[in-house]
C-alpha cells in the first residue's frame, strides 16, 4: 500500500514537471506594428500601352512616364523597341509612319521630331 502511494506520488511529480516543462518551452509569438512593404504595382508591358514617349538621352532613348531607358533598332522594314531594365522586346513592321506589332498585329502611328519618338496606338 505504500509502495503504491510512493509509486502515485512520483508518477503525478513526474507528469507535473513534463508539462510545466513543455510549457516553459514554447516561446510566444511576437507582435510587430510593422506593416509589410506592399508589392510595387507593376507597369503594363510595352505592348499593352497605348501611347509610349521616348526622349533621347545619350545613345540611348529614356520613357517619359516611367523612366525606363530603351534602345530602338531600324533595320530595313522592322523596327526593335527594347526595355534595357526588363529585357522585353517588341518587332515592328514599318510602313511610312505605320508600325506593325509582328506578334500581335497591332497598328501603331509613329511621331520622330529630332530627339523625341512618340508611338500611339491607332483606334
């Protein structure tokens, strides 16, 4: 009988301290007032504007809304419009004062005086 009492005791001593242990464990999860930085909204690709203003600035032509730095290529009838800072590249057809997107075959009138290039899109 008092090896069971003896035995119960050292049981319930030995359950108390593993919990009480386990808890001490856990570490609380902190609280920050920081607010996450939100994601820059991203800038529609060139294909998807309607108008694109390029001033020259060196060897190389700069937007005017977004301040991307792009290089134009004529070569014959096709005409390369290339983002320096995300790579994209978009081919024209040239016909007068008429591009041609060649992937989506889109219109497009183009405006060249001295150091500006202006591209809209025709309705």
């Amino acid at each position: 009988m008092k090896l069971t009492i003896v035995l119960c005791t050292i049981v319930a001593i030995v359950i108390c301290v593993s919990t009480a242990g386990a808890e001490s464990q856990a570490l609380p999860t902190p609280f920050t007032f920081l607010k996450a930085p939100s994601p820059q909204p991203k800038q529609p690709s060139l294909a998807d504007r309607t108008t694109i203003e390029l001033r020259r600035d060196g060897d190389k032509l700069k937007d005017k809304e977004t301040g991307d730095e792009y290089k134009v290529t004529d070569a014959g009838t096709t005409m390369t419009i290339k983002n320096l800072q995300t790579g994209e590249k978009i081919d024209y057809r040239v016909s007068g004062e008429t591009l041609t997107n060649k992937d989506t075959g889109q219109k497009f009138k183009i405006r060249r005086d001295g150091s500006n290039i202006t591209i809209t899109k025709k309705d």
